[in-house]
C-alpha cells in the first residue's frame, strides 16, 4: 500500500491479475467493495492499474479500517473467478462461441456462482472459469486455433452432408427407372417358376 495524502490509499493492480481486461477490473472493484461498509464502498476505485481509496478529510479511523481491508483483501485477487463476460472480453470471443467451447470441453467451467442482481426477481445462476486456465487459452492463441478447427469441421460435415444428398438422389433417379410392378405379378412369377422353361420344350405346341 502507497498512501499519496493522509487519507488516499493506492496498491498496484497487477496486469496478470486482470488479464489485460478492463471487464476484469471492473470486476475486481465491485468485488473489492463487497468486502466494504456500503457508506464507504463508493470511495474505492479501480483506475490506471491500481486500487486507490480515497476519502473525505474527517474520517481518519474509518480510512485506517478500509486501508486494512483492502489490504488484505488484494493478496487473494489472483485467485478469484474468472466471470462470463471477463473471459469474453479477455480472449476475445462471443458468448456464442463461449458456449460451444464449453459443451465440447475446451473451455472448462470451475464451477458455478449464483447472484441476486437487482431489478431482477430471481438469482441468476452462471459459470465461472480458473484464472490459470484463462491464460493458458490466451498465451496459447486457442481461440484462434479453435475457429480454423471449427471452420474445417464445419467444411467437412457439409461436404459430407451433400454426398449423402447426392447418394439419395441418385438412389431415387434410380427407382424411378426401374418398372412398376405389383405385389400381384411378383406372386404368379413365384407360382410359375420354370415357365420359360415348359416353353422352350414346346409342349403347348
């Protein structure tokens, strides 16, 4: 902790903590209020990589028990969850392409969290992902290597779905060309196995 005056506060917000993400300081600042008194939440901000706390002249035993708690608070930053829309806005994804990544298990869910927002009735249940698996997505370029093996899966399965549209076309061309008959002229051909036969002899001659 850094104090600038007798009751501002500043500690360095590490860029591997926020992943480069101003969703996820954004994030870490809502979290950090949490852990305060509403009356003083509002005089914690998170600005130009750091954690500053700034309040009014008058309050200095207020300002010494915020001090301690963001102090100890920001050991655990590196460790918190990472939210829906902060991986979205780390790697650089969709929220489309965040779901589909997760059905296939590529993007793997830590867990989930559940929230009572306001405005809102209900909770609203959602997942959340390790920091760590995070940034291994984002220092190995995955989202990008994912989109081309989608793209060529998606090539594939089209290619494959117009042969298999081909192959019953063809199969239908086919029975069109073949002659109708019905159930009652395959029966005499079974009663009159031979025939060909009876007649070559000549016996009806």
């Amino acid at each position: 902790m850094k104090r600038t005056s007798e009751l501002t506060a500043e500690w360095p917000l590490q860029s591997t903590t926020t992943l480069g993400s101003a969703v996820r300081a954004k994030g870490i600042e809502r979290e950090l209020r949490r852990k305060l008194p509403w009356p003083v939440r509002k005089f914690l901000k998170v600005e130009g990589g750091k954690v500053v706390v700034h309040m009014p002249d008058g309050a200095p035993d207020e300002f010494e028990a915020v001090s301690a708690t963001v102090s100890h608070a920001m050991s655990g930053l590196g460790d918190l969850p990472v939210l829906p829309s902060e991986a979205e806005d780390i790697l650089s994804i969709s929220s489309r392409e965040r779901h589909k990544w997760m059905a296939d298990g590529r993007l793997q869910s830590a867990g989930t969290r559940t929230v009572k927002l306001r405005g809102r009735s209900k909770p609203i249940t959602f997942h959340v992902f390790e920091p760590v698996h995070i940034e291994h997505i984002l220092n190995g370029d995955l989202p990008e290597i994912w989109r081309e093996e989608d793209a060529a899966t998606l090539v594939e399965n089209r290619r494959r779905a117009a042969g298999k549209a081909a192959l019953t076309r063809a199969g239908k061309r086919q029975a069109k060309l073949k002659p109708n008959r019905s159930a009652s002229d395959e029966e005499l051909d079974a009663q009159l196995e031979g025939w060909e036969e009876f007649l070559a002899e000549g016996f009806l001659r």
